[in-house]
C-alpha cells in the first residue's frame, strides 16, 4: 500500500515495520500534505 501511494505522488514518512502487537504500519504523506497512518494486522 505504501509503495503505491508513493507511486501516486504521496512519500512514504515512516517506512512499515512490525508492531508489538504483532501487525505493521507506517507512515505517508499525500501530496496536499496530510499526514497517513497505514496499519495491517496480516
């Protein structure tokens, strides 16, 4: 999901990575400057 927002002209903040409560997440700004939490649980 990252990879193509940043493909949409969003960039990536906060690269994703595991979380303590066992999914991942990250970061993405869109191109009006909004900041993206992006959480997955698989």
């Amino acid at each position: 999901m990252l990879t193509r927002a940043e493909r949409a002209g969003g960039s990536i903040v906060r690269p994703a990575e595991r979380a303590q409560w066992g999914g991942y997440f990250g970061y993405l700004g869109d191109p009006d400057g909004h900041l993206w939490k992006v959480v997955s649980t698989a």
